[in-house]
C-alpha cells in the first residue's frame, strides 16, 4: 500500500474502493511492527484498530461515517482512554488504567477515527528530547541516532515515519511544535482553551493544550473542528463557537508579516535554518505579502519566565502522586512518610524531580514573591507584547527550534536542554495558536520547522496561511 499524506487522499481511495479501513490498519500495524527500533509505540492495539476498522468500513457501505471516517491515529500517553493504559511515560504509573475517556478523545472516537496504539513521551511530558521516558528515547526516522524531540517525541515520530497518518499530542511550552519541526511533520498548538482538557494528565494547567501532529494541513484543520469547543467537564474550555476550520483554508491574497528580528539574529540559531526562514520570508514578499522586521525584547527572560511558573505548577499538579491512592508504591517502607519519601523518588525520574523540587522553591514562602509573583508579572507583559504585535500584524514569523535535531544523550546540561524551547514558549506564555511547518532539511538530512503565530482564537486564519507555507502536500 503507498504511503498516504492526507485524509482526503485515503476517502477517494475508499470511495473508489481501492482499499479499506481493514487494510489501513494493517498497513500501520505492519509499519510499527517493521520500525520498532524507534521506539514510538509503547502499546499497540491490533484487535481493537481492526473491530474499529471493520466498524467504519460497515458504516461508510451504509452512509453514515463521521468525518474522520478512515484517518487512524496514535494516542501521546498522556490522554484518557477507558480501560487503556495511562502512564504519561512514568514508572510512577505503571499498570495504571483509566477509568474514563478524556473529551478530545471521545470526539475522535465519536467521529470515526481509529485509535491504534499510545506513545512514548517525556516522562509526564517534562522534556524536549523524549530521552526522560521511563521506557527510552523515541529515536528520529531521519537518523535514529538523534532525538526526535519532546515531550510528544512519540507521537512526532509515528507520523513521520508513517505508522498512523497522525497523532494527538499534548504542547506546554512546544511539545508539539518541537517534534513536529524535528521530525519533518506538521504541529498545531491551538489556542489555550480552545480543546478541553478534560482526560490530560496535567503538567502546568495554565498552559498545556492538546494539539495534532499530522502530515497536511488539512489533516491538522478537521482534527481541530473535531476536537475543539465547549466542555461540561472542563470549565477553563472555550465556550465560543467552533468555525468549520477545514473548510477554511484559502488563504487571502495579502497578509501583514511580522518576523521577530531578535529571533532571526540570535547567535543560537542554526545558519541553516536561519537561511532557509530568510528565504521563506523573501517568497512571501515576492508573493505580495508585507513582510517587516519586529521588536521583541523578551527573548532572553522568557525561558526563565516560563520554567518558574510551569515547574511552580507540576510541582502542585504532581503532589497528588504519593504511592497511597493508585500507581507506584515503594515496597521497602516502615511509615507514612517512608511510603510518600519513597515512592516519590523511585517513582518519578530525575527530570520530574528536578522540576518538581524547582517549583516547590519557588512556591515557598521565603521566595514566592521573588520569583512565582515577579514570573507572573513578566508573563503579563509578554502576553500584552505579544497581543500588540498581533493587532498590528496578522501573524508572527520565527523559527520553530534554534537548531536540528541533536543526537541521543548529547545534551546532558539541564539548561541547555531548556534554551531549546527559546523560540516556542512565547505563544505558551501568551496562550495564543502557534503551528510548526516543514522548512526543508539541512545538509545532513535533518528536518527543520517554522513556526507562525496567530492572535487567540484566530486558527483560521493560521491555518489558512500555513497551506501557503506548505503549497505541495503531497497526496499520494
């Protein structure tokens, strides 16, 4: 069977009965199964994909599938599915399952896509390399040598090494964008709100956001409309009404362009992508867009903005893992405080820790004014920044990460780790949509990304502007 870039490709095959949703699955098992070295997959569900197939087939003879009657998609092991594993990539889980399905996962069921299989991750999402897994790195299909980002590292890999046509990732301050920009494939990070997260084991409440990996555009616009809108169960979750986005996607003839200048020149920034971003923004010139250099001074205090208040934020969220209700529990205890000591550091890797020490300091009494209070401030400004930016242009321009992806094991400074979010955690800190495109490869093969902003709620339009970014999705 050939390899497939878009739902609208697989339907006609369909409708031509050329294939089936029965094969389709088959073919993905068979790609999992022949490309295990990578480590994407951390359980596969054969049986279930197959009675699902044979479901969608059944109801695509009578008429009456759903939207995403064909599309076979891969969970981030972060996402609820009743009586499916949930472990978020952490020993602290193990032979936990859930008890209930989340909302986004629901309307993809209630849609008719088939789920396959759950993902590797960085461990509760806590990382940019997926090397913090309890169960390993995810390796790149480029070169399995190096990473293929985080923390949806997983999910990035199983698209673009076509193990599902796409995956249902989870984005904090890029874990979406990243490994979609190292893996060569597409990542959306809707607007904060806009998809509940009702079913999301939460790492930093105030700014995670289920969003697709996918290899299309147009992929990526019906995952969106079919997740998206208001929520009974998650009373942060949008109550606006959800546009048809797929239906959405000629771009306008002109657009005003903002590319962030201080991104553009940072001595970080690998020259390729540099040159490949600048060649970008001469074709959108040529192509009748205003394309303008803006200012935007906050590059160098909002990887610490953001690490403050996210770790604050785990730090809470985590507390509730403590060996006594459900998930890991240490045997060798004598006490209580024995079992929660324990179970704790046994439990959780040493990425998660280090996090969750790091927002307990910041949240305690002597500095929570020092830092929590002043992170908070400096969130406030970079939002209004951002939002000004916004108003004055229909998008923002940067890079998606400052280099390729790196090899496995060759960041082993914390920090240096962190800077890779540098270009992705603006639109985190701002809550507003944010989507990485392909940009090429380098001279060693590797993908690049490039990232565009939008103003909140407006997807649309994002979208819209990205299928001019990516004119020749290829259908076959």
């Amino acid at each position: 069977m050939k390899r497939f870039s878009s739902l609208s490709a697989i339907q006609r095959e369909l409708t031509a009965g050329t294939t089936s949703c029965r094969q389709l699955v088959d073919y993905y098992l068979g790609n999992i199964e022949r490309q295990q070295h990578l480590n994407a997959f951390l359980e596969v569900w054969p049986d279930e994909a197959r009675a699902q197939a044979d479901a969608v087939d059944a109801k695509r003879a009578a008429g009456t599938a759903g939207p995403l009657a064909g599309m076979v998609i891969g969970l981030k092991d972060v996402l609820a599915y009743a009586g499916h594993s949930l472990q978020s990539s952490s020993r602290m889980l193990d032979g936990f399952k859930s008890l209930f399905t989340g909302t986004a996962v629901q309307r993809l069921l209630d849609a008719d896509a088939i789920l396959i299989g759950r993902q590797n991750c960085d461990e509760f999402a806590m990382g940019g390399s997926n090397e913090s897994s309890y169960f390993g790195p995810a390796r790149n299909a480029a070169d399995p040598n190096r990473v293929p980002g985080g923390s949806s590292g997983g999910s990035a890999v199983a698209v673009q090494a076509d193990m599902c046509l796409a995956s249902i990732g989870s984005d904090t301050g890029g874990s979406v964008r990243q490994p979609a920009a190292f893996c060569g494939v597409i990542g959306l990070k809707p607007t904060y709100s806009r998809i509940s997260r009702y079913g999301l084991v939460a790492f930093a409440s105030s700014f995670d956001q289920i969003g697709p990996l996918t290899r299309s555009v147009e992929d990526a616009a019906l995952l969106l409309e079919v997740m998206a809108g208001p929520d009974g169960m998650d009373s942060t979750a949008s109550q606006r009404e959800v546009p048809a986005y797929s239906q959405l996607l000629a771009p306008a003839g002109h657009y005003r362009i903002g590319y962030i200048a201080d991104a553009i020149d940072n001595e970080g920034l690998n020259p390729e992508i540099k040159a490949a971003l600048e060649g970008q923004l001469d074709r959108l010139r040529g192509l009748g867009h205003v394309v303008e250099p803006v200012d935007f001074h906050y590059l160098d205090v909002m990887i610490p903005t953001y690490y403050i208040l996210t770790t604050a934020e785990a730090s809470s969220n985590l507390s509730r893992f403590d060996g006594v209700k459900y998930g890991y529990r240490a045997p060798d205890v004598t006490d209580l405080e024995s079992l929660y000591k324990k179970s704790r550091s046994q439990g959780f890797g040493p990425e998660v820790q280090r996090r969750i020490i790091l927002g307990t300091f910041v949240l305690s009494a002597n500095y929570y004014d020092a830092y929590y209070t002043k992170a908070q401030r400096v969130r406030r400004l970079i939002k209004e920044k951002t939002d000004e930016l916004l108003r004055q242009y229909d998008f923002l321009v940067l890079p998606t990460t400052p280099t390729t992806a790196f090899r496995i094991g060759e960041k082993q400074d914390p920090v240096s780790m962190y800077l890779a979010d540098i270009f992705t955690v603006q639109a985190s800190l701002a809550g507003v949509p944010a989507i990485s495109v392909p940009m090429g490869e380098d001279a060693e093969g590797m993908p690049m990304g490039l990232q565009v902003m939008a103003g909140a709620f407006r997807e649309a339009e994002l979208l819209a502007f990205a299928t001019e970014l990516v004119p020749a999705e290829a259908e076959a």
